[in-house]
C-alpha cells in the first residue's frame, strides 16, 4: 500500500500541494511558536542588574495566611508591601554590612517615564561608578545615572509623589540598562520613601537567613542567592510580565494553526477522495479490502505528513530570528530578546504536524472504504449528494452554532462580565465560527439563491425565466453553482471561515473596546475638564493640593488601591483594582454607573462595588475583605456598580485606602474637574493650566480622554490579534486557492460540453468566473451572519454590563478580505480552466464518444 500511495502522490501531486503547503506553514509557525513560548517561559540573563554586587538580598514580602474552602492554609503576598520590619533590618545588621534599598518615583523635568529615585549606597550594588563628578554630600544634591559630564554643577528641577523640587548635579554615572536613576543622599531618600524594599547584606548567607527566621521568617521578607537575586530587580520583574502576556497570543497562535490545519487537510483529502471515487471503487472491484482503502488513504496522509513537517521544521528555524524582530519592533518584548532554536522543539512540531495530517484524514479515509465498487461504476457523471452528508452537516452545523447562541445569551443574562474580557470570550466565538463552518457547505446554495433573487425577479416581471436574468454566462454560473454542491461548498467554506473569524474575532474585541471607553465617556458626562499626566506615571500630591486651590472647581482626585476577596468559592484570595476618591466629589463630579445604593453612601465604613464581585453582594451587606497590605475589613456595600472587568472595581475612602509602602506614596491617576455655576470657564481654565504647569500634568478635555482610551485599547488588541488573525486568514486562502485549482481540473468535460454547444471561449470563462464570484459573495454573506450573531452576543451582555453601548462591526476589515478571497479565487478559477479550454472546441467529447462506441 505504501508504494501504491506514494504512485498516487506522484500522479496526482497537485492534489496534495494546497495540504503539503497549509500542512508546512502550520507546522513552521508551530515550531516558531514552541520556540518562542520556550525562550520566554524564563526571564533571561540580563547581565549587571540592580543588586549584581550583593551575595545576599533580604527582599520584602509581605503574605497574609488564608485559608481556602478546602484545603491547608497558603500564605498569599499581598499588593502593597509595608517594607522590612525594623527589628529585621537590626537583627540582619548584626550579622555584617548591610545596605538598605529605597526605591521611589522620582523624574527629572526632561527624564524618562520610568525614571526612580534611589540612595546613593545602592549605586555600588549596581555596578555604578561616576564618570564626573563626585558622590550627593547634601539633601540639596543628586547624581544622574547615564547623565552628560556637561550637566555637573547645573541646577535641575525634578518632581516626586510630594511634588517638585530642584537640585544640583553633583555627579554624573554611566548608563545601565536595567534602570534609569537619580541618586540621592541615604538622609534623603529614607524621607522620600521610609520603607525599605530590599536589604543587601554581606555577611554569611546562613547567619542571616537564621536573622530572618528569628524575626518573622517567610511571612515577611525572603532571602535570595545567587540567581534568585535577579527576582529582587523590578526590570526582571517587569521582563518576566511581559514575557509572559506574549505567551497567551502565541499559545493561541499554535492552537489555530494546527486546528486549521486539520480542517485545510481533512477538506482537501476529502475532495480528492471525491475525485477519485471511481478510481478507488477499481481498487474494491480488483479485490482491495475497505481495510485497505483506508489503509491508502492514511498513508498518502502519513507521507505528505513527513514532508511538510521536515518543510515546516526548517521554515520554523529560520523564522525564529525575524519572529523574535517582529515581537521587539512591536515592543512586546526587551531589546535583547533572542530566541534560541532547540531539536526538541522542532521535534515537537513536526509531530504534531504528522498527528494533524492523520486527524485530518480519519474522516475521509472511512468515507473511502464506505464505497461500494458496483454502485460507483455505475454511478451517471452528474453529481449526487448523499443525504447522510447533507444530515450529517445539518445536525452538527446547528448543534455547534445552537451551542455557541446558547452559550452566547446564558453570558449576557447570567455572567455579563465574562464578555468583557476577550480571552474568556474567545471560546464561544469560536463556537459561532465553527458553526458557520460547518452550515456553510449546506447554506451556501440558499445564499446564491437570495442574492441572485433580485435580478431573477426582475427577469420575471419582464415576462422571461430567473435563468435569463444575466444573460448565458449568468444563468450557467447560477445552475452550476447551485447543482455542483461539492465544487460550491469547497469554494464557499474557506470564505465564510475567512470573513466569519476576523468578524466575530475583530468584532467583539472592538465591541468590548467601545464598551469601555463608552464607560470612560459616561463617567466624565458631567466633567468640565481633566487633569492627566503628561509623560509620567502619575500625578503628584502637589498637582492634586494646587487644583484643589483654584476657586469655582471641584476636583475629584483618583487614586489607585487595591482591595483583595476570596474566588471561587473560597478557593483563592486575590486582589482586585479599586481606587479612593472623597465621597462628596465622587457623587458630584463623575457619573459612575449604579445600579443600586447611592455613592453618599460611601464612608469610613463602607465600600461600592461592581456588581460582578465575587459572592453577589447586595446594597447594605457586609462583605469581607482584606486592604492592599493584608489588613482584614468588614464592610458595608453603600452601592453596586454596572462596570466591566477592566475598570475600577471597588471604590473606597482614604481610611480604607493603602496607597504607601515599598515604592513611596502611590501617584494620582487621573483629577476630574467640574466648574461650579457661576465660574468662568477662561478665567478657570487658564488657572488650571497654571497651576500644573511644570509638574508633569497635562490640563485636557473629557473628549481628549476617551479619544486616548480608544487608541490605547485598539493598539493593545491589535498587535495579539495580528498574530491570530493573519494566520487562519493566510491558510483559509490556501485552501481556497487549491479548491478552485483541484475542482477546475475535473471540469475539463463540462467546459468542452459547453464550447460544444455553441459557448464561445470568452463565455465559459466568464461563467466560470461569476460561479465564483457568487460563491465567494454566498461565503462573505454567510460569514456576515456569523459575525452579526457573535457580536450581538457581545453587545448584549456588555449592554447588561455597563448600559447602553455601541456594536462595532468591522466592515472595512470584512469589505477588504471578502475583496482579497475574490482576487484570490478569480485567478485560481479562471487561469486552469483557460488553460483546460485552450486548443479545445468539444471535439475531444466527441472523440471519447466515438473511441467508446
């Protein structure tokens, strides 16, 4: 059978290219996938870090005991680190030197965002060394790490959570790559920031690990060596996060890839088994068993496997250098992210390459050795469709698609917030798309019909037949497409997958988009203006006390927390985004969506939350919480809230609010102003604008918000799905491709019969071509339908969530792709049947009549 395989592989080679090709980029952006998920399942090297130069760190970490349902008590870090006990830092003091790390935002007026303040100690642990200069001597003084020689002795202004300041550069250090400083006096650092982070001792690492555990152990702070040192560094931190929100969209990019490689690989044997009906049908009439049918089917499968995996696998290698460029470029990874090609990730590629040749197969080969050697040789040329197909698609087509609309509205109505995010959504939108998938080949013949209605009906009201509506290469096109449903459903399938993806994909991602910035533009419906920072992180007390100041404004300052609750039945304890802000502003300056309660509820006492907090809480219960650094609360719900996952959660007063810690005083997010009557909106707005100027805040308008919220929410979606969404596009339009070329090539008979009867050859290709231009309009309007379902779903569970707002559906995007599948399907219809046709005029029909009489 292998040798018999590899004959028929050989005679019909370009039946298996649209398989070898989808099957080899599969594998090639599997194998890329699987070596860039391996290159950041850690956090590389990165050479001189913060603390390269201690042998022993002492790092904050803070845990709370709690309890699960079920289970033994797990120590959970809590968000806001209180910083090392002094009784800590006394008793790992006495086992040698010791240098203490306070880390706290600081910038310089014209600094990088990410600009910190640290003690002028820490610098040697870093490997710092002055280049001009010499060391802070007063609180009045800094060093500028990687600053210019020629700014040594010149005054500087610089802002920190307290405001601004200026200083003069005493000195001046080279440029290190995991941190963009300002030193300053240990005097002045440990009044920026009281707490001290991370403590680098130098005395045995055993004396002082005993120091540790004799005065709170692992509850409070952990002792690092050797590597581990790396995980006190917050740009090792911050690799590592970002590392890992790259392994979600490449992950997804695998599963996409292998299960369209099924499917490209399943259709395409499928229709060459179809082709090849009475060639195999020979095979059972000469004595082939069904065993050994399958048996030649699963072998064909098995060596176009091998090949495109080995294809795939070197494609897969070389592309793992331009796919580690494209991730930096994209600033999805650090500037020096290399991907390294391992044998046993090309290994695992290549066997799921050769899993997936044989999954996609399973199918078309017991389709293969269900034939029946009589019943095929007798069968007449026009083409039959089996009811068991026709029951086979409709039953798991509409199971499918039913399952996904269910799943769709038991979200809306029961867990609106799970719409919200689109990792969790992404299952049943994938649901709606395979449903489509599946109906596709059965209502693609019901598509043709309404969309050719039109012109029918106007044929009839001119007293003709629907045929004649178009004239000959219309009326061909329309019969053929709708009696040839093999050909129709080959051609309308990738379509509807290609326009239903990136609608239902694109569609409920822009949806979710909207939905929150339309909760960004409903919360400042009643503000006059805004206050945001302007390359920095944050807004400084000092902002928020000098808007305060300005008469006829009322100012409602956020500032970021985070409040923590028990999941899952009480499984887990997480934290959960909250914000503190006065209740008398709050109720008057923003419009947050209650749903029940009333924001000058809110006090000492109580909390507002969203209605999707865990537990269900209603308006005057008692709900348990913990505050950022651990400490357990019993407060009362003053309101709930219809917001999404993404905004603010929780609302709290300064009593409950835990903003200090390892890091300094948190930063004001953002200030909401509202112009009390009476005030003049000039005079008000130039003493705003005066009043921020110079402390990294920018004095802007509602409408400038929600535009940024737009732009910031599209980019972040953008660059993941790019890596998703171009790939199934990619493989649906191979498969489209080599559909059209397969079925073209059986149609040689069909051209020359209509050339016979009199169809010029500028006709046939003309019917040829509108054959598949309806096709590809059935498939685009098919996919249509599918994004419509899937983004109603969206729209409808968002609406549930956070009020009124807009359904996006991405019509550009599908106008553009459905006008891509046309210039894809058009040259791949048209150039093999010009070809078919050329040098024949139905004289070859006529010669295979008279060769057979």
């Amino acid at each position: 059978m292998l040798t018999l395989a590899l004959a028929g592989l050989r005679l019909r080679w370009a039946s298996f290219v649209g398989s070898f090709v989808a099957l080899a980029c599969g594998v090639a952006l599997m194998a890329t996938s699987i070596l860039v998920i391996a290159a950041t399942s850690g956090v590389p090297d990165q050479g001189r870090q913060r603390f390269s130069e201690a042998p022993v760190l002492v790092m904050a970490d803070q845990n709370v005991d709690f309890k699960p349902a079920t289970g033994d008590v797990q120590p959970t870090q809590v968000p806001a680190q209180p910083g090392l006990p002094a009784a800590l830092i006394a008793a790992v003091a006495a086992t040698g030197r010791t240098v203490e790390d306070r880390t706290f935002y600081a910038q310089l007026a014209d600094g990088p965002r990410g600009q910190v303040g640290r003690a002028w100690s820490t610098a040697a642990l870093g490997g710092y060394r002055l280049t001009a200069g010499a060391a802070p001597a007063t609180d009045d003084q800094i060093v500028i790490g990687g600053g210019r020689p020629e700014q040594v002795g010149r005054q500087v202004r610089y802002v920190t959570a307290d405001g601004p300041h200026t200083a003069t550069v005493a000195g001046v250090t080279e440029a290190q790559p995991f941190e963009h400083a300002v030193f300053f006096t240990d005097a002045r650092a440990a009044r920026f920031c009281p707490a001290v982070g991370v403590l680098a001792a130098f005395g045995p690492a055993d004396a002082v690990r005993r120091a540790v555990d004799a005065t709170g152990g692992a509850s409070v702070a952990r002792v690092l060596t050797g590597a581990e040192r790396s995980q006190a560094d917050p740009h090792h931190a911050e690799v590592g996060s970002r590392l890992d929100g790259v392994q979600t969209p490449l992950g997804l990019s695998a599963a996409v890839s292998g299960g369209t490689a099924v499917f490209v690989v399943g259709g395409t044997f499928a229709l060459s088994i179809a082709q090849r009906r009475r060639e195999l049908a020979l095979l059972r009439l000469i004595g082939a068993t069904r065993r050994q049918l399958r048996a030649l089917v699963n072998r064909e499968a098995l060596v176009v496997g091998v090949l495109a995996s080995a294809a795939g696998c070197a494609l897969g290698a070389a592309g793992a250098a331009p796919a580690a460029r494209w991730l930096i470029d994209h600033d999805m990874v650090p500037a020096e992210f290399t991907v390294p090609v391992t044998w046993w990730g090309l290994l695992v590629a290549a066997s799921i390459g050769l899993l997936t040749a044989i999954t996609g197969v399973v199918f078309s080969s017991m389709k293969a050795g269900l034939i029946n050697p009589g019943e095929a040789l007798a069968e007449a040329d026009a083409e039959r469709t089996s009811r068991a197909v026709l029951a086979f698609r409709w039953a798991s087509g509409l199971l499918v698609l039913g399952g996904g609309i269910a799943a769709l509205v038991l979200t809306a109505r029961s867990w609106p917030d799970a719409a919200a995010n689109a990792a969790d959504s992404l299952s049943l939108l994938l649901a709606i798309v395979a449903g489509c998938v599946l109906l596709a080949a059965v209502l693609a013949g019901p598509a043709i019909r309404l969309l050719t209605v039109l012109p029918a009906l106007v044929a009839r009201l001119r007293g003709r037949s629907a045929e004649d509506a178009g004239g000959i290469a219309w009326a061909t096109a329309r019969q053929s497409s709708l009696t040839a449903f093999r050909r129709t459903a080959a051609t309308t399938t990738p379509v509807v997958l290609i326009i239903a993806f990136a609608g239902c994909l694109l569609g409920s991602i822009d949806t979710i988009n909207r939905s929150q910035v339309t909760e960004v533009r409903d919360q400042l419906s009643a503000a006059d203006l805004v206050v945001t920072p302007a390359g920095t992180p944050g807004l400084s007390r000092a902002v928020a006390e000098r808007v305060r100041a300005v008469p006829g404004v009322q100012a409602l300052v956020i500032t970021p927390t985070s409040v923590m609750a028990t999941v899952a039945d009480g499984r887990a304890l997480v934290p959960f985004r909250a914000a503190t802000a006065d209740p008398t502003a709050l109720a008057a300056v923003d419009r947050l969506p209650v749903v029940a309660g009333s924001l000058a509820d809110l006090g000492p006492d109580s909390i507002v939350l969203s209605r999707t907090w865990p537990g269900s809480p209603a308006v005057g219960g008692q709900v348990s919480v913990r505050l950022a650094d651990g400490t357990p609360r019993d407060l009362r719900v003053a309101a709930l809230l219809g917001t999404g996952a993404e905004a603010v959660q929780a609302w709290v007063t300064g009593p409950n609010a835990v903003t200090g810690g390892v890091g300094g005083p948190a930063l004001v997010s953002r200030i909401d102003l509202r112009l009390l009557p009476g005030t003049d909106r000039e005079q008000a707005t130039a003493a705003l604008r005066t009043a921020v100027d110079g402390l990294g805040a920018r004095l802007t308008t509602p409408e400038a918000v929600w535009s940024a919220a737009t732009d910031s929410t599209e980019q972040e979606s953008w660059n993941a799905l790019l890596m998703i969404l171009g790939l199934v596009i990619c493989y649906a339009a191979v498969t489209l491709a080599n559909s059209l070329v397969m079925t073209v090539s059986d149609r040689r008979q069909e051209l020359s019969l209509l050339r016979l009867a009199g169809a010029t050859r500028g006709q046939v290709l003309r019917a040829v071509a509108v054959e598949t231009l309806m096709c590809v309009a059935a498939g685009t309007l098919l996919g249509v339908l599918g994004t419509a379902i899937s983004v109603g779903g969206s729209w409808a569970a968002l609406t549930n969530l956070v009020g009124p707002t807009p359904a996006v559906v991405p019509w550009t995007v599908l106008g553009a792709l459905a006008a891509c599948c046309a210039a894809i399907a058009l040259p791949a219809a048209v150039l093999p049947a010009a070809l078919a046709l050329r040098g024949r005029d139905g004289q070859g029909i006529l010669r295979g009549a008279a060769g057979a009489v």
